[in-house]
C-alpha cells in the first residue's frame, strides 16, 4: 500500500500553501479534502446560475506576497484588485466616505471634525509603525521562550532587539496596542462617533469582543499589515473571488506533482506509539504517510481527530480552553441591478468599497451585549462589498454579487442550536438594515444565501464559524498560539503538525501559517528550504 | 434607524459631501493662473492646485531676480490664534520667544513635541497684542488645539478663508507703491502693515521665501481676485510675471531655507524612529531661547545639548563642479557614508554649485574637512558617476543688500 511522504487534512489555503511548499521539497503530498471543492473558507462558489459567491472570506491583503510569489499564483491566475476605501452611512442621512487620495480623505473628515481630519496623520503614522515592528514577524516561527536551543534563543534575541529598537515611547505604545480595547485607542486621537466607528470595525471583525473589551487594538493592527502591492494597509478583490486564491494555489499543487482528493472526509489521525502513520477516512479506508499536517482548527484536529488518550493532559486541557468562538455571520446575496444608496452622491467611488451602517461605537458594543446574551445582534454591523463592481468575472453586467459580512452571531441560539427559522430570521435582520439605507433593495435580490456559524461549521469545519481559528488575543498570539509549548506548528504527538489559523500568526487569507509550517516540517525533514522566500524586508 | 431628518439643508457637512470631485481644490486666485498658464504643469501643494511653472522656469526664476514675481501661496496651512492668552499659550508652544514679537512683526519660528523633536517650521504673525497666525508646511490642529487646554485662547483654521500672494523680486515695493499702497516702503524686513483693499483689509508683511526683497500680502479669500489685478496692473509697466515652484524652490535653495519633509522629516510624519530631529540638527538650533519661559521640548532639547547627544547636522555645501548633486551621498575621505543632500542648484546668482545637506556628526559638525559627494548624473541611458569635493559654507548662499534695505530702491 502506498506510503505518502506527507498527508494535508484538509484544502483551505494554508493548508494548500504547505502542500505547496512541501511537494516543491520533493515530497510526494496527498491533500485529502471533505468537500466536494477545494479552498475552505477561501472559496467561490455558485449557487445560483449565472453568480459566483465568495462565500466566506471576500476581501483580500494579508495573503503574503512572497508566498505568491515562490508559488507561482500569478501564473496559476491569482489576480488581486485594489479598490476604493467605502463609507459609512449614517442615521442622519449623510455617510462618512473613506477616499484612497489623502486630501480627500482630510477633507472628508473635515466635514465632520476639523481636528480628526488633521490627526489622522499622526493615527496613521503609529499604526504603520506598529505593523513594521510586526510584519517580520509573520514568517518566522515565534521562539519557544523556554527553549535553550540556538535556534530559539537566536530568535527570542532578534524579538528582544526588534523590541529594544523601538525607542522608549514606541514601546509603551505597542505594549499599550496590544492590550487595549479598540475603543480607548481610538479616543486617544479621535473625537466623532463615525470616525471612531468606521476604524473600530478593524479591531472587532471575526472576534468575540466588544470594542470596549481590551486587546482589540490589536486586532486592528491585523487588518492593517496586509498590502496590495506594496500599499500597506490596502484591501483588495481577488479576481473572480476568494476561491482565486485556493484555485490558484491547487494549480500550482498539482502543476508541480501534488495529488489532491476532495470527497474524502478524514476521521480520525493515525497514531500507533505516539507518533502519526496516517489517516483513517470516513467509510474505513486508511491513506498511509510519514507525517500528517492538519489545516483544521487546533479543537477540531486534537479534540476530534486524535484519541485524546494520545494526548498530554495539559496540552488537552489548552487545547478545550482555546477560545475559538463564534461571533460573525456572512449573507451573501445575487442582485440583478446595482442598488442604490441615495445618501451617497451621485456615482460615488465608495459604492465600490466597504459599505458599513455603524455610525458609533456605542452601536458596536450594543451589538455586542445582544451576542453575551446568546442572541445575534438586533442592530447589527454589516461590512459589504459589491466586488463585482471592479471584477467582471463574476456575473454578467448590470448584475451584481454582494457579500455582508454580519456581527454578532453567536454560535447557539440562546444556549440551543440553530434551526432554520433563525437563521432565516437573522438573515432578515442583516436585509432589513441594508433596505433602510437602500430604498427597493430586496426587489432587486435573486438569490442570497444565509451563513450562521452553524453553516460556517458544517461546511467549512471551522469550529464554532471562527473565521480566524481561534481569537486574536494577546494570550493566543506568538509562542502562545495555539498554545503554550507547541507554537512551532508541531504537536505532541510525533509526525503530526497544524499548519491552519490556529497557529501563529493566525487568521485571515495570510498563508504564513502554512508556510511556516511547511518550514518546520522540512528541517525536521531535513530537507532545505531554499524554494521559500524569506519575508520581504520592511525597509 | 435612519431619523427622518428635518432642515437637512441646514446641516452644513451635508452641503461639502461633493468635495471629491475635485480632488484638487482650486485656490482663490486660479482663474487668474490659469488664464496665464500655458504649460498645465499642475503639481498638488497640500491638496492645492499649484504650477509647478506656467511659462518657462527659468525665465520665472529670473523674474525673481529682476523684477517681480508673483506666487500664489494660498495653499500654505495657515492658523488663527487669538485672545487673552495667545502670547503665553504661543510662549508655550514654539522655541523663539514670542514676547520679542512686537505687534505688526513676524518671526521665523518652529516647534517640538515632547522629546524635542520639530513638528515643523513657519512664520508667525504677530497682527495683534493678543492675535497671531501661524504659516506652515503640514497640518497641526490636533496638536495646536491640545496645547491650548488650560489657555483662554481659541485656534482655528484658515486656511481656505485666508488668500495669500507672494510679490517677491526688486521692483516688488515700487509696483506696491504703484498700486498705491501708501508707505510700503517704510516696512522694514519681518515688518507687517495693514492696508485698504476694496474695502476690506490687506495685510502686507515684507517676507517671502526667496531670500530677495519682497513681500507676503494676505487677504480674505472673497477679495483675492481683485487684490490680483491690482498688483497685475501695477506691474504692467514695471515688470510682473506669475511663476511657479520649480523657480521659487531655485531661490529659496539660494537663500538656504529648509523645506518640512523635503530637508526634514516632521516628528507626526516619521515612521522610521530614527528620522526625527531636534532644531539643533536641522539648523534651528538659534531659534531655541533656553531663557524663554517654559516650551514644548525645552528639556529634551537641553539636555541632548548637555550631553552632546545631537546625532545630525544640517550644512550648506559648496560642490565642486556644475552638476546639481540633488539626494547625492555624502562621504567622508570618499570612503565613509555621512550623510545626504536634500536640495542641490547651480546657483545662477552665486555661479557656484549648491546644496543642502543632513550630516551625521562630527563630520559637518567639528569634522568639516576632505567631504565628497557621489554624484548620479544619468545621461542618455548613462550614469555618469561623479566624486565632488564638498565645502561646508555658511547660507545663505546668496545675501543681497536689496533685501534688507529700507527704504528699498524701485530697482
């Protein structure tokens, strides 16, 4: 029977991106996918004739470059597309628009503070110095900081310096980023509502905290260390949906000899004397490999994959601790014209960004309180995008596809499972904010298809619908994600490695995970790792 | 949600949501440059649509040098700062002492946050015992308007409200006299004067930015136009052309100023910790009265004087050669990298090759000799690789008697 030199559960685009990177090392790889698809929560899908959905992650940064890069995306049809920033509407009939040209955006600010117009800079300024001192940090493996070996200390030594060069206030300050609350930061440079709303959103996405909770700051800094091309902070579509990049990504899989089955739902991971052999699939069969790599969450992968008995205590009781909740909700929608927003001016670029309809902070946080209470929230916040209206790949023209992303939704109802009903009530709630805004907006809809975290769960295996694998929290990042002791992407059990969001640095459509799993798994290997770029240098 | 909103028209904010659309605003004097613009080499000057020449730079530069020119500045930053306290709130904010600034004069001045480092320069005008307005680079209200908690003074913006032109060459007083501005020719340098204009008031300072005579005239942004016209046509017999900044940098270059986040980079603007500077090491350092009552960055300042901790210097060059060395590197025995040149001409005034320069110290500093720049000259698909030597020398470059002399010949 076959042997694989390594086994991916599970083909989201980390998972991908290791497969990648290990078949390229000469390994010879098997993707095993329980969807009949590939891509996880980087998918485009259609589920109605004529639209294409990015069904889960819609909008793209964070994907690392360098990863594009050595594997060939481009070649394989990855196209990124910056697009204009978004607005804000308000309840007062007017908007806060997010314009890419610097003076407009002053002068846009201006209309609602002269002093939050002019403090941007200074906002912009600590932010970016923030995501310098960070971004490094993405493609390198966090130091074990009990660990003596060289390679560790070499690492904890660069953190330290990095750290050290940042001057005194620098340094307070990233202390202070990463453990406030998105609320208080904001105050500390900003005065409007709408402001502060419109850079909060950032700092609670895909979280579930309330812009008042500490360690939301940081969240926002997460959102603002992608780039597209160079722009750092830039959002982009990925052309033809976020199903682009995993597309891509199987491409250059299989181009460079990678096997993928989809269809084939692992059960349980293989262990016999602590060390990984394999996978055992739904329905019996056994696929054999020397090393095992798991792309599902650290819960999903240790709290149902493995036999617990093969699993330290401790290690266990992290792993049911890991806080992975589920906060969010996605309604994708088919419109068959674009609609109309009438507070926006006539042909406003921010048609062709963010959409939301928080105009406060307090609104957010209500949201919130409705979530603590095991309800979605009745006022909830909405980040939407009409990609179509930059990507012709889509629908067919005049028509147009909308993704909402929706906070809060709470992985339970009220302490019971999802049915139906609710989630075609919340459904209607996530429609019913976007019709105030936009007269006649349900007759424009064709088709819409409504995610609670229940679906997220089901379809994507994302424990609880958390997008990002596990929160973003300061005591889940670096050597603490996913847990104390096993930050380096492998696991107690020998052979068997995580390579998904769970692990550092965590979510969104970033690939590092998976590359730097990919690295561990080759120099325990032995194998080199000269096909992966070093991270670009943040000069 | 959505409150039905009663007076919507009322609401201000809602009547500026089309400012997008043109993204670069025009300023008060526009239709007047465009009408004598024929190169449509529009630059963006903090978010003003500015000329970088209209005609030929070259011809403008001379028209600084000779005769007149006219530049509209209207797009400088400027702020309003008034009541009880605006002389001890300014006291607190910049470095030079601001209860030497009589009223009707203006000061060249800059200001630091906390650890010293400058936020920008400018020139403040001092219209008024308790009335001031401060001309600058960047933006600051956020940091202006903090430094006045505990202060019975109000700042505000005018930016848009104020029109400014600058008349600057040596036949600017004649053509102000001309266009029967009675007494101009008494304002000394960094005096400032009001005048009658269409009933309203013109205030006339003898400033500028070109280190030549001339004067800096501002005015409320619904007179601009027709403050234009009668310089315009005053200067029909004695000689006035609109120019540009490509032939306004050349002068100022000449006069050695500094221009914020060209020369340096502001504290609110660097991203890069080691970027920031103290006024010692931008060429501020005379601007700072220890003696003054308490200001922003006093202590930082002092202390890296104390402990001799100042890491840069900024020189005036004198380069070998006539090739500009505009961001060449700076060497030290052709060997060590000491720094960079921020602004390099050939002088046409001087007849010498000049720059700018950021030094590391001591070189620039205690250590001024066997300096050399690396020059890229890129010539039809070439580099020219140059190694200059390089002189520290004092600016200004150019001093010109006609800038000081009171009262200014018409010529």
């Amino acid at each position: 029977m076959k042997r694989w030199d390594a086994i991916v559960i599970g083909a989201g685009h980390n998972g991908l991106v290791t497969a990648c990177y290990l078949q390229r090392a000469g390994l010879d790889v098997l993707v095993l996918e329980k969807n009949d698809w590939v891509g996880g929560a980087a998918v485009s899908r259609s589920l109605t004739p004529g639209f294409t959905y990015s069904n889960c992650s819609y909008v793209c940064s964070l994907f690392r470059p360098e990863i594009m890069r050595d594997l060939e995306l481009p070649r394989h049809g990855l196209q990124v597309i910056a697009y204009e920033g978004g607005a804000v509407l308000t309840q007062d009939g007017d908007f806060l628009g997010n314009y890419r040209d610097h003076e407009a955006h002053r002068r846009e600010f201006a209309r609602f503070s002269a002093r939050d117009a002019e403090a941007y800079d200074r906002y912009s300024r600590d932010v970016t110095r923030q995501c310098r001192f960070i971004q490094p940090l993405l493609m390198r493996t966090a130091p074990d900081p009990t660990s003596l070996k060289p390679r560790d200390l070499g690492e904890l030594l660069y953190l330290g310096r990095k750290f050290a060069g940042l001057g005194a206030s620098e340094m307070a300050q990233t202390v202070r980023f990463w453990t406030m609350s998105i609320s208080d930061f904001l105050d500390e440079y900003f005065e409007t509502d709408v402001i502060k709303a419109y850079f909060a959103l950032s700092g609670i996405i895909g979280t579930a905290l309330g812009p008042m909770s500490p360690g939301t700051a940081y969240i926002l800094l997460h959102h603002y260390m992608g780039e597209v091309d160079g722009s750092v902070g830039a959002w982009g579509y990925a052309r033809g949906g976020m199903g682009a990049v995993t597309r891509a990504l199987a491409a250059s899989f299989q181009a460079s000899g990678g096997t993928i089955r989809t269809g084939a739902a692992v059960d349980q991971v293989l262990v016999r004397n602590g060390k990984a052999e394999g996978v055992v699939l739904e329905g019996g069969e056994e696929v054999w490999a020397n090393t095992v790599v798991s792309n599902a969450d650290v819960k999903r992968t240790f709290l149902s994959l493995v036999d617990e008995r093969d699993l330290p205590e401790t290690f266990l009781r992290r792993v049911r601790n890991f806080k992975i909740r589920g906060s969010s909700g996605k309604v994708n929608i088919a419109l068959d014209s674009l609609p109309e927003f009438p507070a926006l001016p006539k042909d406003s670029p921010c048609l062709r960004g963010d959409l939301h309809f928080t105009d406060s902070v307090e609104r957010m946080e209500r949201g919130y309180d409705d979530w603590k209470a095991g309800r979605w929230s009745a006022d909830p916040f909405l980040d939407v995008v009409i990609p179509t209206t930059l990507d012709p790949t889509m629908t067919s023209p005049g028509k147009h596809f909308m993704s909402c992303f929706v906070q809060y939704c709470p992985p339970k109802v009220e302490g019971r499972d999802w049915t139906d009903v609710d989630r075609d009530a919340f459904g209607e709630t996530v429609i019913s904010q976007i019709a105030e805004y936009s007269p006649g907006f349900r007759d424009r809809i064709v088709h819409m298809e409504v995610r609670t975290p229940r679906e997220l769960e089901a379809e994507v295996g994302l424990t609880e619908g958390n997008i990002f694998q596990g929160e973003l929290t300061f005591d889940q990042l670096l050597f603490n994600r996913p847990v104390p002791g096993y930050a380096q992407y492998r696991s107690p059990i020998g052979g068997l490695y995580m390579c998904g969001s769970s692990t550092h640095p965590g979510g969104g459509v970033m690939g590092a995970p998976g590359r730097n799993a990919a690295a561990e798994m080759l120099r325990d290997l032995k194998r080199g790792t000269r096909h992966m770029s070093a991270a670009h240098d943040v000069i | 949600m959505i409150a039905s909103v009663p007076g919507r028209e009322l609401n201000p904010r809602l009547a500026l949501q089309d400012h997008w659309r043109a993204m670069r605003r025009e300023t008060p004097f526009h239709s007047r440059l465009a009408a004598l613009d024929f190169r449509n080499d529009w630059y963006s000057w903090a978010g003003c649509k500015a000329p970088l020449s209209l005609w030929d730079e070259e011809l403008e530069y001379f028209a600084i040098r000779s005769q007149a020119a006219l530049i509209d500045i209207s797009p400088m930053v400027k702020y309003r700062i008034e009541g009880p306290d605006a002389e001890t709130y300014c006291e607190r904010v910049f470095v030079r002492n601001v209860a030497k600034l009589r009223p009707g004069r203006v000061h060249y001045t800059a200001w630091c946050d906390d650890e010293g480092h400058v936020l920008d320069d400018g020139t403040l005008f001092r219209l008024a015992e308790t009335r001031f307005r401060l001309c600058c680079q960047e933006r600051h209200l956020p940091w202006l308007l903090d430094s006045a908690i505990g202060f019975d003074v109000t700042v505000a913006d005018e930016t848009e409200a104020v029109a400014g032109l600058a008349l600057q060459g040596p036949t600017s007083c004649a053509l102000l006299k001309d266009a029967g501005f009675a007494g101009i020719e008494r304002l000394k340098p960094f005096d400032l004067a009001f005048f009658p204009h269409e009933g309203g008031t013109v205030t006339i300072s003898r400033t500028g930015f070109t280190g030549d005579l001339g004067y800096e005239l501002f005015v409320e942004a619904a007179d601009a136009l027709s403050l234009w016209d009668r310089l315009w046509e005053a200067g029909q017999l004695r000689g006035i052309r609109a120019i540009g900044y490509t032939a306004l940098n050349r002068a100022r270059i000449e006069a050695g100023f500094i221009v914020a986040n060209a020369d340096f980079v502001t504290a609110e603007h660097a991203i890069r910790a080691d970027r920031v500077r103290m006024p010692d090491e931008i060429g501020l350092g005379w601007l700072v009265d220890p003696g003054k009552p308490h200001f922003n960055g006093r202590r930082a300042i002092l202390e890296a004087r104390r402990r001799r901790s100042l890491g840069h210097v900024l020189v005036g060059l004198e380069i070998e050669g006539n090739v500009p060395a505009e961001h060449a590197l700076v060497y030290h025995a052709k060997k060590k990298e000491v720094g960079l040149v921020s602004a390099a001409i050939w002088s046409p005034m001087a007849k010498r090759n000049i720059a700018i320069a950021s030094l590391q110290r001591p070189y620039g500093d205690t250590r001024k000799d066997d300096l050399w720049v690396e020059i890229y000259a890129l010539r039809e698909g070439q580099y020219m690789k140059l190694m200059k030597r390089a002189t520290v020398v004092p600016r200004p470059f150019v001093k010109l008697d006609r800038r000081t002399a009171t009262p200014p010949a018409d010529a």
